[in-house]
C-alpha cells in the first residue's frame, strides 16, 4: 500500500470506534450509569454517561464493523477491508466499538476524580479517551491486527491520519449535538 491509502484505510477500519461517540451523543438519555451515586463527594460518572448512550453508541460502532466486514466478504476482498478473516474480524470491530465506549466512561470517572463537572473541558482527555479505550482493547483481544495495519509499513500514516481527524469530527460532531439541545455545552 501507498502512503496515502494506508492513511485512508487506517482511518476506514478504525471507523467503529470513532461512530460510537457520536452515536452516544444521539441516543443518550434516561438512567446514568452510575445511577446517580458518588465516590468521594463527587459523581462516579455523572450525568453525561447513561446506559442508553454507551450500549446505543457500542451497538452502533459494532453495526457498522460488521457491516464492512459483509461488504469485504460479499466483494471478496477481505485483504483490502482489512478486519481479516472471521471470527477475528468480528473480534477486532467488537473490541474497537466497546474499547471505545469504555474509553469514554473511564475519560469521565477520571474528570470527576479532577474535580471536573459534567461537561466541563478537558482537552486531550474529551478528544482521545474513546481513542485510548479502542487501541488499548484491540491490543489485548487482536494486537497482531493493530500492528498489521497500524505500525508495519506504512501504517503508521494510517494512525496519524486518525489521530488528526478525531479532535475536527469531535468538534464538529459535539456542535451538532449541541444545536440539537442532546449537550449542554458545543464541545
Ligand atoms: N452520552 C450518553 N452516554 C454515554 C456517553 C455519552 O448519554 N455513555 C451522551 C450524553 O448526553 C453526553 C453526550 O453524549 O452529554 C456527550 O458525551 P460526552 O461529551 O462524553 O459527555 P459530557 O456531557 O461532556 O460529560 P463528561 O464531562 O463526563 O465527559
Ligand atoms: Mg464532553
């Protein structure tokens, strides 16, 4: 692969932890996580993690993996769709679409240890958590397929193309749910 199309298919196959974010955002609602306990005067979570959101998010991520995969088999060209063969496959996308949900809850346990309130900045952490969630599971479940795609050759352009990408669709994505009225704040 060249450069550009290890970036592109970096960014493609890692879109099943970047759609559960967003998908958080449009199905959240109703009981949080945490069930409105506190840790230490503070929320565990807070408000801004419900199950609705994180199973809404997860589900949504693993719909569309699963997706790809089925249009890598029906094409027959599982090597350029790059989850592999299954049951790996469906490991890789369920890893990066619950990876990254949980990456999100952990991003919020830690605020509320900061002392940040629901919603309250906290850059890097807000962009990357789901990020660190979804890399973190995939090395424990398949790390073989993360090195394949994202380390050899000219992977590493696939992983710095998404990292760039993820803080822009954050941003973007975070605007549009704010003018939904589903977040209180625009970031
Ligand atoms: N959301 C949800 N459940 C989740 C994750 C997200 O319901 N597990 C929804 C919430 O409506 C949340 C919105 O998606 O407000 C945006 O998510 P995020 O920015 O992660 O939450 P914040 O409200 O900013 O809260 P925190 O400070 O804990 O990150
Ligand atoms: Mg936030």
């Amino acid at each position: 692969m060249t450069p550009l199309e290890a970036a592109l298919a970096g960014v493609l196959l890692m879109l099943p932890a970047l759609v559960p974010n967003s998908a958080a955002v449009l199905f959240g609602g109703g009981r949080p996580m945490d069930f409105g306990r506190f840790w230490r005067g503070k929320r565990i979570l807070g408000d801004g993690k419900t199950w609705r959101g994180f199973f809404g998010g997860a589900i949504s991520g693993t719909v569309l993996g699963f997706l790809l995969i089925g249009l890598s088999i029906g094409l027959n060209t599982e090597e350029t769709l790059g989850y592999g063969d299954l049951p790996g496959a469906a490991c890789v996308v369920l890893s990066l679409a619950f990876g990254s949900m949980l990456g999100d809850s952990a991003g919020s346990l830690l605020k509320r240890r900061l002392q940040l309130g629901r919603g309250d900045k906290a850059p890097v952490l807000d962009q990357y958590n789901f990020v660190a969630g979804a890399i973190l599971m995939v090395l424990v479940f398949q790390p073989g397929w993360f090195f394949d795609h994202y380390v050899d050759g000219n992977g590493i352009f696939g992983l710095v193309l998404f990292l760039i990408i993820v803080p822009l669709l954050h941003r973007g994505v975070n605007i549009i749910g704010y003018k939904m009225g589903k977040k209180d704040v625009p970031w």
